[in-house]
C-alpha cells in the first residue's frame, strides 16, 4: 500500500509526460489524478492506522543482499503526520498550479517526481532506501527552480543544488562508515544497537565524527544558521507551488532526518553535543524573526518567517536531551509535550506557510507586485481574501485556538521546563513574528486604498476549494490538538525512552 | 568454449565488414549491428550459463599456444570478466547504433571498430599472461585509426598521444609480465597458477608491483598520465568516444586488477596508501578541470579521468566492499561515460555542429528531448541514488572507510570534495549547455534554428539501451554485485594470505 | 682419407643450381640475347634467375624433407643441419622474391643479365655462410656477399648519389672487412683451427681467458657490426637503403642481414661451448645494443624518407636482436634466428611495396608517395601495413612474437629482477620504451597510407599478379609466424640443441 503511495506520483509523471496529442493541459488532469490517487490511499491507511501499536503497514523486501539492503517502509508515529502532510499539500500545490501554462508537460511530471521523491523518503526505514529518495527529490526541486524560477532562477538554484549537495555528501559518508562498523542500513537496528548504549564504542573514536557528518547534512537541509543561505533565495525564486513544496515540505524532510537518523541513532552525541543544537537552533529561530522584521518583499518575508517556524520544530526536538536535575518521570512530562509539540509543529506550520504562500502567490498574480509599499485598504476590495489570508497569518503568529498555537504552545512548554533561558530568548523572536505579521496586515489589507487596486477580483471558487480544507485543518489541530497528539504519542516515548 | 564466441564473432565480422565494397552501406551497417548484437547475447548467455555458487574460472579452454615459452591459448570466465564483456556487448551495439550515420569509409569503419570489440573481449577473456597482454595491443591500433580518420579537434595529434601513451604503458606491463613468469618458481604465464598465494617474494612483488601496476593504471587514466584520455577522446567519433571511454579504459583498470593485485597482493598493500592518494586526485582534479573547460567534450573527457579514480580507489582499498566498487564503477563509468559521450559528440554535435559551450543557446528549448537525457545522464553521472554510478561509489567509499588502517583519513575527505566538485561541473555544465542564452547565437547570419531536428531511430534505440541499464543496475544491482563479489573471491584469499606473509 | 665428394656434391647441390642459373643468366644473355631490346632481356634473365632460385629451393625441401642427420664435411666447411637447411631455403625464397620484384620495374640499367647474377652470387654465398662452420669459408662467402651488394648498390650509374652511396659502402665495408679479418686470425691464434666446433673445444679447455681472445671478440664483433648495421658503425645504411635500387635495398635490409647475424651467431655461440664463456663478449653486446637502440630510434624520428627510415629502423631493430643474443646459447640463438627470419620478411614486403609505389612512378620513396594509398590500392595499403605493423611488434603478427621472445630470452639470462646489479632487464626495459618510440615513426608511414587522402596528381599504382603472389605471401607468413610461431620455434630449438 505504501508503495502504491509513492509510485502512483510516479506514473501519473509517466502519464503525463507521455500522453500523446497536443492537449498540453491535459498534464494537469494526470497530476491532480495522481495526488488524489495517492491522498486517497494515505487516507485509507489513516483509517485503518493504530495509535497503539508501532510501526504499521511494513513492506520488506530484498533488495541488495549483498550489502545487506532491503525495501523496507512503513509508517509510525514519526512520518504518519508527514505522510498526511504531503498527501494534503500535494493537492494544494496541483491547484495552485492550475493556471500554468508554460510548458506544462515538463511541469507536472517534475513537480509528481519531485512528490514520488518525498513520499518514499518519508516512508522509508532503510537508509539506502531513504537516501535515494532524500537525494531524488533534489533534481526535480533543481529543476523546477531553474525553469520556472524568477529572474535569478539560475543563481538559485545551483545555490540550492550545491549546498544540499555538500549536507548529503556528509550525510552519506557518515552512514557509510556506520554501515560499515555495523553491518547495516536499517533505521530500527540502528536504533536498537544505540538503545543498548554500545554503538559509541562500536563505532569507535569516529564516532563524534560520524554524527557530526549527519548532523551536517540535516542542519542545510533543514536549514539552520549560516547554512541556511541557500533558503531565502531559492524560496523567492522559486514559482508559487514550488516555494510551498520547499517551504512545506522539503524543509521537513530535514526535520524528519533529525527525528529519523539522529535522536534514536545518536542519544549519545545529542546529549553531548545538546549546547550545539541550542545554539544554532536560537540563532536560526531569532535571526529568522528579525530578518523578516526587514523586509519589504513579503515573499522574502514569509522565507525568513518559515526559517523561524521550523526552527522551533528544532527546538523542540533538542531541549529534550538537556541535562536537567528532574526524575526521569518529571522529566519525561516535559520532554513528551515538546517532542510531540516538534512533531505537531511540523504539520501545522505545513499546512500554515503552504496557505501563506498560496494567498501571497494570488495576490501577486493579481497585482503583479508582492511589496508593501504597494498596498494597502485592500481590506475593501477582497473581503474574503483578506479574511482568509488573516486566519492563515494568525495560525503563523500562534493565535490559541488554530494550528500554531498548539504546537509552539507544547514546545515551549516543554522548553521552557528544560531550557529556561533558551525558552525565554525565543519568546522575544515570538513577539518579534506577531509583530512584523500584524504589520504585514496592516499594511497591506489596512489604511487608505491604493486606487490602482481598486478593482481587484475577490476570491475565485478554485481559491476557495484551495484554502478552505486548509482553513479547517487548522482550527481542527487548534481545536483539538489531541487528536493528532495521539498518533504521535507511542513513538514518542519510544525515542525518549533514552534521553 | 562459448565466451570465446565473443572475440571469434567479433574479428569475423570486422573482417567481413572490411571486405564488403564501400557502396554497400546498408549492408555494412547491418552487418556491423548483428555483429555486435551477437556479440552482446554471447555475452549475456554466457552470464547465465555461468554456475554461480560453484564460482572461479568457468567454460576454460586451455590449449598449448607456444609451449618452448611457455605461452598457452588459455581463455576463461569469471564474475568480474562476465561483468565487463556485458559492458563491451552493451557499448559495442550502441556505439554501432551511434556510427550510423558514418558515411565515410564505412566498411573500414566498422572493421576497426569490431577488431578494436574483439579485442577487448579478448584481453577480458584471456586467462594467460602474454595472451592477455596480446588482446591488449591488438586493441591498440584500431583506436589509432578510427582517430585518426574518422575524427575531429586535432585528431592526428590525439591518435598519436593516444597511442603512444597505450603502448608505452604497455611496455612497462610487457616488463612486468616477463618479470612475473621469471619472478615465480612455476615458470608460467598461466593466471590461474600464478595466483596461487606465496607464489612471489615479498621483495619481488614490493618492486614488480608499480612497474605493472603503472602499466595498467596508464590505459584507465591514472593521474598524471592521464592527458591522453580527454585529448583522444575528445577527437574520436562519437562511437570511438564511447568505447574508448567505456571499455578500453576499463582494459587498464582490469589489469590492475586481475594481473598487479591478484598475482601481486604483498605488492599491492605496500603501495596502496600512494595509489589511494592519485586516485583521489584523480578525483578531484578531473572534476575541477572539468569544471572550467569550454568545450562540451572536454567537459565529458576530464569527467572520465575524474571516475576512474572511483575506480582507483576502490582498487586501493583492496577489501571486498572497495574491489567490489571498483569494479561495479567500472561497469558504471563505462555505461554513464558512454551515454554522455553518445549526446555530447552524437546527438548534439550532429545538430549544432559545435561543441563550444559559449556557442550554445538554451538549448532545452531547440532540443529539449535531449537535453532532457543529457540531464539524466548527468544526474547519473554526479551519482545520484538509483543510478549505478551511485551503489558503486557507495561501495568504493565504504570500502575506504574500512581500509582505514591503510589509507589516511585526507583521502576521503579529498573524495568527498570530488563529489562537490563533481556536482559543481555537472550542473554548471548543464546550465551552459542547455539553460544559458548565448550572444553568439544572435549572429543573424546563423540564425540558429527554434527546433533542431528529432533523434533518429538508431539514437533512441542507443539512449534508452544505455539509461534503462544505468538505471535497471543502479536500482537492482544484486545479481551483478553477486556475479562480481564470486570473482573477488580468489583475489581476495590471495590479498589476505598475503597480509600475514612475514 | 677420402674426400666424401658424392656426399659434398648432394650437400651442394642447391647452390649447384643457383651458380647454374647465374651462369645461365649471363651466357643467355650475352650469347643469345644480345641485340634484343632490354625489356626482353631483363625479363629473360629474371626468368632463369627464379627458375634456378626455386629449383634450389625445390632441392633444399627435398634434403629438408629426407631428415638427414646433421652432415659435416672436411673442416666443418659444409655443415648442414635442418635449421641451416631451412634457412638457406628461406633465402633463396627471399631472393626469388627480390629477382620478381626487380624484374617488373624498368631494367635498372644495360648490363641486365649482370644485376640478376650478382644478386644471385651473393645469395649463394649467404647460403654458403650460413651452411659453414669454417672460419675461413665464412670470410670468404661473407666478402662475396658484400662485393657483390658494393656493385649492386651502385648499379644506377647514372645516379651520382647511387655511385657515392656504393663507394661508402664500400670503404666502410673493406675496413669492416680488416677488423673482421683481424679478429679471425687473432682468434685463430687463440685456438689454433679454423673449425669453429673444435674451437669450442680449445676455449672450454683454456686455464683462463687470454686477453687475446677478448680482443679477438672485439675485433669479430667491430668487423660484423658493420654487415648488420650496428651503431656506431652504421653510418653506410642509410644512404645504402635510400639510393641503392630499391630491391636491391631489401635485400640488403632482409637477406644480407639475416647473413651477418648467422655469423655473428657462429662465432658468438660455436656449439658446446660453456655458458659462461659469454662474460668474454656479453659487455660489448649490451654496450652495442644501448647504442644501436638509442642511434636507430631517434634517428628514425626525424626522417621523411621511408626508404632512410627503414634504415634508421633497420638499426633499432638491430639492438633489440642484439638485446636477444645475450639471451645464451639456447634461448638467444632461437630468439634471434626466428626474429631475424621474420623481420626479413617484413622488410623485404615493406620494400617490395615502395618499389611499386614509388619507384615505378619516378619517386623517391618520400613518406607523401604513399599517401593515400587506401583509395588507389586499398589491399596494398592492407598488406603495407601488416609488415609496418609487424615491424612494430603489434600482436597478432609475427613481429612481436619475435620481439617478445627476444626480451623473454634476455631476461631469461638473469632472472631475478630483485637482484639490480645482474641480468638485462635494464636493458629490455629500454629496449620495450624503444619500441613505443619505434611505434611513433612506422605509425606515421601508416598514416600517410590509410589516413591521408591521395595528392591530386598521384599516379595509379600497377601492381602485376606475380608481385601481388609474392606481397601476399610474405604478409601470410607474417600473419601465420605470429598465430603459429610454435613449429618454427621448437624446429630451431631442437636442431640447435641437438
């Protein structure tokens, strides 16, 4: 069943690359069949997913005996809600490439490989397997940039290309040597040899080495400080669906590879190497607020703002190997809520920067402009819009009651009871968000018309379908953030069970 | 007796071929087509008929050649040989399929290029040292000629530096070769015997060593002898390019392999730290010259030298997983390099007649179709996952990093710095050729045109043959990786008697 | 005793039949012929000379073929043996195939019948040298071989470079001739008999090596050097190659120089005798054969003349068969006598070729008189470059056999390589980077034939049947030397051991 997931994107792609006749358009249809294809699967699988058992739905296969590989997938409590997350999105960004016309038979397949890409790294718990598609979901990302990019789509896109490229390599010669100390690939046997606590000497003096290798590739992937200069441009180059598969998605995958390949693996080096992880993830998180507190571009804007978010995904993740005084069980109380608040924060602020830069995205196709400066009163001409692009920033700002809110309201918890300083230092880059938002809607939905805007279309009924299943996830995660705490709860206790 | 098919189907059908009268072309092409389609389904035949879990050499045939020297006609299969005569097969096909538009003498086109096949066959065949060494040169001629004539860019210049570089490296093996019949108490040219452990003092085997080693390493393109490689293949014909590329420089790493590790393994742990080192910058210095060259094929060539030091490498760690890379890199390169070689000197250079990156304008919009494929071979090529180029790489890395009592730690940082660079030329490269408008094309005189014409047949037919196998290996090596780790075998025992030799 | 002449007249018999036809030749020819036009003459003379050469030939087969023992007569004056039998028998084949070669080009000049006998002359004398083991025969057969090349070479009177050519070749000659005569008589001092057998005996049971008998070597090996073109003292060859009638240049290159290694050989190796004698020449040798491989090779870079190429050749090709005879007795001698059989053969084809192309258009054997020989003569381009090829020890043809086996016999010598300061692999290891160099200048002949399109103005290339029969057959036994080199090498190897 998996696997259909992964490989219906792919031969969608097929399909739509090879469709005979002149039709272009019809590359679309093939892309929206093959998400709905595959969002109609994973949502089969939600039904019939149990939050008390593990790893669920697994497909093992042989694959390269001799190197000890295997096909191996399934879903857990750490890729239930990613998995959930790209099935949504991926609609989204089908939609919200709707009106592309440029070569559209080039488009939408890479746009499905780029989705295939995500799907199997998302699913897969053998790090052959995982790297293939972590390294295969680059290509179409590079190309997707360089085609259908902005004017320094070129610049962008190798920039990206290249700085993902140096993580990976890290990345890959971290686990070769892992490999080749412990006879394997799979994620739950590394994690069962970390759990014994002999994989450091295992390993030997490389050990550190080795971890800082992955930690490498997952800190551009993700991205923290000062790798992340790859980020801000690629956001702002790439066309509208695309900076939602990046910002939405691509991201997350360097998240996941935190949550996958470095808490269960490494528990030693984490708890070491705890001031590290602190350190960038503060400086990622408050240089993100204040960088986007500068900018006039809103698209830059929302980059720096998404940078920001998923730092706090980050946060969440490394307060919970700092020492701290607490009883195991005290110290479990916070470290699940900031675990899980990590995990949460993830699909949440998915679901909210993907609606963010959808909006942004038909505002600029309706104005041409995505500057401050530019706007203004339109609050008057599309009510509707501004209702809904409100809704979606608040989400972001962390208004109680939407998606935001209950993620980054558990992770600072939990950070708050571990790491005080650090919690109260990322309060400030909070205010710092609520603050250049409320400006952004200020400015641009507020205050005197701008008379060139005065005739612009409301909401569209494609818009509508768009936004508004991301608008009732949203309140559904704010509302009743237990509902998908639960799904994330075994797996959690799992990962902490060593820290 | 049915491997030998292979070199016997080949030299026939050069020697048909060059006998058939100029005009007929048609008839020439086909019959060079069958010839080397045949060729290829030996060689897959007899990969099947090839018994794996019995292992070492399989369909021998031993027959006195000149016994007052003791050189005898001795030919033979393993998992490594079976792997690169499905290489030879697979290029010859498409290297036939990429001449089709030869005109020029092509009855002694294809004669050169089938005697040039045969002989490739030949030297993986062989099982004896002067035989081997034989095939060797019989492939060295024809490469000449087919430069020389059918070429372009300085082509008299590079047949020359070609040749001579082959043949001089090809002195030191025949050096070597004398050396090793002389040097053990057996008094053969025979492999099989001569692998025997403990056949060579450790003294013999730390001096004989580099000499054949060199030898070899020359004809793979080890740094610095390396410069024939981007100059010879740069003025070949697109078919040459693709088989110089693709097998003849395996010929070398082959040596390397079956002659200066499996009879010398004492010899090669002492000077593995020193080849490791010129096999990383093999890496990296292929890589970055790559990166600044203008010529499209030059880019390809100097990607060449940067893969076989892959290659290298994976010979320098001299543990199963490394050998095992090597030789998966072998088949790799061979496969990838020729895909490159066939678009960049083939399709595109027949459209544009230019290889000048400068003179490219975004070509994906006059040719996306191939510049699509160009993509992915170029993506195959930076070894991306599923593609071969990536499990062998993967192989040769870990193998590095299991060698590591012998081999400084700066060599694979080195290495990973040659993936960048590797990256780095590749989409810079990509970029120039296909995504760059370029003010020369401007020239109203030569307008160039919107849309260059389609791929022809033959050319789809070589591409997808060459994609589908990078890919169909890349994404289920097992069997080949199987095939091959039964052919380590033995040269591995003899690498680890070797280690505890006082 | 009695002179066992019936036996010395069956032994001779061959030769018998070549002087007849040298006889025949010239008698036919003043006597008959006279005032009949040069064409008619020379085709004549041509006749008798093959049909005497190929009845030898016919008669040596026979005597091969009846298996006698090893014949020695008088002073081990005639001393035949399989092996001497078949090696005359490939000279007279080799020279059969210079009269073919001569006979289609124009008459080199009047004296028609005199070129055909002196060819003839000196092939019976190479036959004679080859077939002694008499110091004092093998003088005098070797000085009448080399007259009568003096005489041919200058056989283009009207040639003043032809005329300045033969009177160097001469002078260089007549001194060579005084060192070689030198250094028998020395020798014979030394041993006191003239049969080289016996004095194998003398030397195996001298105390110790007098100082004369080194200078005897020194002297032999100097007065030789000089018939197979060593360096240094090969300065004669290249003009030799290049102004001497073509033919009659191959058979300098093929024939004569297969005569000046037989004596060599004889003198190097009188059967029986003790390894270790050769510490007396072995230095001399390998200084030889450095000079002669440095000398040839580089020389021959520079040259555009394939005739002066040949010859620039024709002298690396001699250091490697120097390398091969410090390969001993047994391993050396084969290894030289089968490469020195197969470079003649190339050598003579290479000619052979040259003289169609070139000659008969009026040219000088100037690389571009090739050029494009692909499109005027596609299989006389093939066959041209299966003699380059093989002079350039490209496997599968006989050349490198012969070449591996020289460097094998060599190495064999002292077959330790981790002992640096014995052995020759220092020497073969030069030897094999010379034969990539050597590569480079036969290489550039082959591109002009096969790579280069023909001038504009060429002229056709004719080439008549009994040429194409005798091109062909030395390209088969170049192609057949090399894939069954066996049988030729196990029959010299045991008639040189038995």
């Amino acid at each position: 069943m998996i696997s259909l997931i992964t490989f219906l994107p792919l031969l969608a792609a097929l399909g739509a690359f090879l469709y005979p006749g002149k039709e272009a358009r019809l590359a679309r249809i093939w892309a929206l069949g093959g998400v709905l294809a595959s969002l109609a699967v994973i949502l089969k699988l939600a039904t019939r997913y149990s939050t008390t058992t593990g790893l669920q739905f697994v497909e093992r296969h042989h694959w390269i005996p001799s190197l000890n590989i295997e096909y191996f997938v399934g879903i857990d409590g750490l890729n239930f809600l990613l998995v959930l997350l790209v099935g949504i999105l991926s609609v989204v960004v089908v939609l919200a490439s709707w009106e592309i016309t440029e070569r559209p038979r080039t488009y939408f397949p890479l746009l499905l490989l780029e989705l295939t890409g995500l799907y199997g790294a998302f699913t897969a718990l053998n790090f052959y397997h995982w790297f293939l598609f972590f390294e295969f979901s680059l290509v179409p990302a590079f190309f997707l940039i360089k085609l259908f990019g902005g004017e320094r789509r070129d610049e962008a896109a190798i920039k990206f290309f290249l700085f993902t490229v140096l993580g990976s390599v890290a990345l890959l010669l971290g686990f070769q040597l892992l490999y080749f100390k412990l006879g394997t690939f799979d994620f739950y046997k590394l994690a069962e040899i970390a759990a014994t606590g002999t994989l450091p000497e295992q390993v030997g003096p490389l050990y550190p080495y080795i971890f800082l290798a992955v930690l490498l590739g997952l800190w551009v992937k993700t991205p923290l400080v000062p790798l992340h200069i790859w980020q801000p441009e690629a956001y702002s180059q790439a066309p509208v669906p695309v900076t939602i598969l990046l910002s939405g998605l691509l991201s997350k995958l360097g998240v996941y590879g935190f949550l996958r390949l470095i808490l269960p693996i490494f528990p030693a080096a984490v708890k070491e190497h705890t001031c590290l992880l602190l350190t960038i993830t503060l400086a990622t998180i408050l240089l993100g607020a204040y960088a986007a507190l500068r900018q006039n571009d809103i698209k830059k804007m929302l980059t720096y703002s998404s940078l920001n978010h998923v730092a706090y995904c980050i946060l969440g993740i490394s307060v919970i190997a700092v020492a701290s005084e607490h009883a195991a069980d005290v110290k479990l109380h916070f470290q699940s809520p900031a675990l899980q608040g990590a995990i949460l924060q993830m699909f949440s602020h998915g679901l909210t920067v993907a609606g963010l830069f959808y909006m942004l995205g038909r505002l600029e196709k309706r104005t041409g402009s995505r500057y401050l400066n530019d706007f203004g009163g339109l609050r008057t001409v599309i009510p509707n819009f501004t209702t809904l692009f409100s809704v979606l920033t608040f989400s972001s700002i962390g208004l109680p009651f939407l998606a935001g809110f209950a993620s980054e309201f558990l992770i600072f918890f939990g950070a708050y009871s571990l790491a005080p300083v650090i919690a109260l230092l990322s309060v400030l880059a909070l205010l710092t968000t609520a603050l250049f938002l409320l400006t952004m809607i200020q400015r641009v939905f507020t205050g005197p018309l701008n008379e060139k805007w005065k005739n612009l279309p409301d909401l569209s009924a494609l818009e509508w379908i768009t936004v508004t299943p991301l608008i009732a996830l949203i309140v559904w995660v704010g509302v009743n953030p237990g509902f998908w705490l639960k799904y994330s709860e075994l797996l959690s206790l799992y990962v902490l069970s060593q820290y | 007796m049915l491997p030998l098919l292979t070199v016997i189907i080949s030299f026939l059908g050069a020697l048909v071929v060059g006998l058939i009268p100029d005009k007929h072309l048609r008839a020439t092409r086909w019959i060079a087509l069958i010839t080397a389609s045949a060729g290829l389904a030996t060689a897959i035949t007899a990969t099947l008929q090839y018994v794996l879990p019995q292992g070492g050499f399989q369909s021998v045939l031993a027959q006195a050649w000149i016994p007052s020297i003791g050189i005898q006609f001795k030919t033979g299969v393993d998992g490594i040989s079976l792997t690169l005569l499905l290489l030879t097969g697979l290029i010859a096909v498409c290297g036939v399929l990429f001449s089709w538009d030869i005109d020029h003498r092509t009855n002694t086109f294809f004669a050169f290029f089938l005697a040039l096949i045969g002989g490739v066959y030949g030297v993986f065949l062989s099982l004896d040292l002067v035989l081997l060494f034989v095939f060797y040169e019989i492939a060295i001629v024809p490469k000449y000629f087919l430069i020389a004539i059918w070429g372009s860019t300085r082509r008299e210049y590079a047949a020359m530096k070609l040749v001579l570089y082959s043949f001089t490296s090809s002195a030191l093996v025949l050096f070597g070769l004398i050396a090793l019949y002389f040097g053990s108490d057996l008094h053969t040219f025979d492999i099989t015997q001569l692998m025997t452990p403990n056949t060579y003092s450790e003294t013999f085997q730390i001096v004989v060593f580099p000499v054949v080693f060199l030898g070899f390493a020359v004809l793979a393109g080890m740094w610095p002898f390396h410069t024939w490689a981007p100059t010879g293949h740069v003025a070949a014909p697109t078919a040459a390019s693709m088989l110089l590329a693709g097998v003849v420089m395996k010929l070398g790493a082959y040596g390397c392999l079956r002659i200066a590790i499996g009879l010398l393994p004492i010899g090669a742990t002492h000077w593995a730290p020193v080849i490791a080192w010129i096999a990383v910058i093999n890496i990296l210095y292929g890589a970055l010259i790559a990166l600044v060259q203008n010529d499209f094929k030059f880019v390809i060539g100097y990607s060449s030298v940067s893969h076989m030091g892959f290659v290298l490498l994976g010979l320098a760690t001299l543990n199963a997983t490394g050998l095992n890379g090597a030789v998966l890199q072998m088949f790799s390169h061979g496969v990838i390099g020729a895909l490159l070689f066939a678009i960049v000197g083939g399709s595109i250079y027949r459209r544009t007649h230019t290889r000048q990156l400068a003179e490219f304008d975004r070509l994906i919009d006059r040719m996306p179709a191939i510049a699509w494929i160009f993509i992915v071979a170029g993506l195959a090529s930076m070894g991306l996952p599923g593609f071969t180029g990536f499990i062998a790489e993967l192989n040769v890395l870990v193998g590095a990093w299991q060698a590591q009592n012998s081999l400084h730690v700066g060599v694979l940082i080195v290495a990973g710095l040659g993936i960048i660079a590797t990256f780095a030329y590749t989409l810079v490269k990509i970029h120039e050729a296909f995504f760059r408008r370029s003010p020369a094309a401007d020239n109203p005189e030569h307008p160039a045109p919107s849309h260059y014409p389609r791929l022809t047949c033959p050319e789809i037919i070589a591409l997808t043959l060459l994609i589908a196998t990078t890919l169909g290996v890349g994404l289920f090596p097992g069997r080949l990786i199987t095939l091959i780790n039964t052919g380590l075998a033995p040269i591995l025992i003899a690498l680890s008697t070797g280690h505890v030799l006082p | 005793m009695n002179f066992p002449y019936f036996n010395l007249l069956i032994a001779l018999l061959p030769d018998l039949a070549v002087l007849a036809a040298l006889f025949a030749a010239l008698g036919v020819d003043y006597a008959i012929l006279r005032y009949e036009s040069p064409a008619k003459r020379n085709q004549t003379a041509a006749r008798i000379s093959v049909a005497g050469l190929s009845l030898g030939l016919f008669i040596l087969i026979l005597q091969l073929s009846w298996n006698l023992p090893p014949v020695s007569i008088g002073k081990d004056q005639v001393a035949l043996t399989p092996l001497t039998l078949a090696v005359k028998a490939f000279l007279f084949g080799l020279s059969a195939i210079v009269v073919i070669l001569s006979s289609s080009s124009q008459p080199p000049c009047k004296h028609v019948s005199e070129y055909y006998a002196l060819l003839l002359l000196s092939t019976l004398s190479a036959g004679l040298l080859v077939g002694t083991e008499n110091l004092l025969l093998l003088f005098v057969a070797l000085e009448t071989m080399s007259l009568s090349l003096y005489a041919l070479t200058a056989f283009n009177k009207d040639s003043k470079a032809s005329t300045e050519t033969a009177f160097k070749y001469f002078t260089f000659g007549a001194v060579s001739s005084g060192f070689l005569l030198f250094g028998l008589s020395y020798f014979y001092g030394v041993v006191q008999t003239l049969s080289l057998p016996d004095a194998a005996v003398a030397i195996s049971q001298l105390p110790s090596i007098p100082p004369l008998l080194r200078i005897a070597y020194l002297f032999i090996i100097v007065g030789v050097a000089f018939k197979i073109a060593m360096a240094p003292f090969h300065f004669w060859a290249p003009d030799v190659y290049q102004y001497a009638p073509t033919p009659i240049a191959g058979w300098i290159a093929s024939g004569s120089k297969v005569a000046g290694f037989f004596v060599l050989l004889k003198i190097l190796f009188p059967p029986a005798l003790p390894a270790s004698n050769q510490t007396i020449w072995a230095g001399a040798i390998a200084c030889g054969a450095v000079i002669t491989l440095f000398v040839g090779n580089l020389g021959a870079l520079r040259q555009n003349n394939i005739k002066r190429l040949l010859a620039y050749s024709a002298i690396g090709q001699a250091g490697y068969l120097l390398t091969g005879i410090l390969g001993g007795a047994i391993q050396g001698q084969t290894s030289v006598i089968f490469y020195i059989l197969v470079y003649a053969v190339a050598n003579l084809g290479a000619f052979g070729v040259i003289n169609i192309v070139s000659d008969r258009n009026g040219l000088n054997g100037e690389l571009p008189d090739v050029a494009g020989c692909w499109q005027r003569k596609p299989f006389l381009a093939v066959l041209l470059g299966v003699y380059f090829l093989s002079l350039a020890g490209i496997p599968p043809l006989a050349g490198f056999i012969g070449k591996f086996y020289l460097f094998f016999a060599a190495a064999a010598q002292h077959p330790a390589i981790t002992h640096w300061n014995q052995g020759y692999y220092w020497l073969v290891g030069l030897a094999l980077l010379f034969t990539a160099v050597a590569l480079y200048y036969y290489l550039r002949v082959l591109k002009a034939a096969f790579v280069s399109d023909a001038p504009t103005d060429a002229k056709p290339i004719q080439v008549n049947p009994a040429e194409w029969v005798c091109l062909s057959v030395l390209a088969l036994l170049l192609i057949a030397g090399g894939l069954f080199p066996e049988a030729i090498i196990s029959f010299i190897q045991t008639t040189i051991t038995a």
